[in-house]
C-alpha cells in the first residue's frame, strides 16, 4: 500500500466515525490532510500538477454544491474530496465520487422502501465515501 492510500484511509477512517456518531465532521481533519497532501506533492512529486489540480477540482464542485444548496450536502464531504484528490489525482477521484454517489443512491432506495425513512432523512456520506476507496483501491491497487 503506497502512502497515497495510507494517507486517503486514515482520513476517511477518522472521519467515518465522527460522521457515524455526530453526522458532521470537524473540518480540521481535511484541512490537515490537505495541507500535508501539497507538502507530500511538493517533497516526493508523486504526480503532475494538472492531475492534482483535477483531483482536487472534483471535491471543489462538491463544496460549490454545498454552499449552492445550504448545506444540504455537507461542505466537509466536499473538503473531504478535495484532500482525497491531492492523493489520488483527478481519475482516480472522479471514479471515488462516483462510487460513493451510486452507493449513497442504492442505500437511500433502501433505506426509503424498507426501512421506511422520510425524505428528509439525512444519511451519513462518509462512511459510504470509505467505503467506496476501500473497493476502488482493491480494484486499482491489490
């Protein structure tokens, strides 16, 4: 396991439990992996700027998101993305986003028709956002 990975699932580990309990995050979490992750990008120049710009651009639409709708998605998924992408780059992100989001839609079907939730039902998105790395990096990385 490279340091990328190591770095992206310490994150999401940390942040999966505060989700879990809290059902937010503290942004300080992201902050530092993101801080770290240019600092990891500028010592060991793991990729090129344009894919960490990208990786980094997939999580900054979600923040977009965010402040566009109120906070009906959390603005610390988004941060979480955008340090995930220092990491992973821009494809590797998109493909984490895009897990996460048909993930997140098949357990709101579920939890909407068999279990019975209303719609305003707010669901944790960082545990299906670690979820989502732990399969991608078996499929890329194992």
């Amino acid at each position: 396991m490279n340091v990328q990975w190591i770095m992206v699932m310490i994150l999401l580990g940390i942040c999966t439990i505060e989700d879990l309990i809290t059902k937010k995050i503290h942004l300080i979490w992201p902050v530092i992996c993101f801080i770290g992750g240019i600092i990891f990008q500028i010592t060991y120049i793991k990729m090129n700027i344009v894919d960490v710009l990208g990786g980094i651009f997939v999580g900054l639409v979600l923040v977009i998101i965010s402040i566009l709708s109120h906070q009906n998605i959390g603005l610390g998924d988004g941060l979480l993305l955008m340090a995930c992408g220092i990491y992973l780059g821009f494809e590797k992100n998109l493909i984490l986003f895009w897990m996460a989001t048909m993930m997140a839609g098949l357990l709101g079907i579920v939890l909407r028709f068999i279990f019975k939730k209303g719609k305003k039902y707010k669901m944790a998105f960082v545990p299906i956002l670690s979820a989502a790395s732990l399969i991608l990096f078996m499929l890329t990385e194992v």
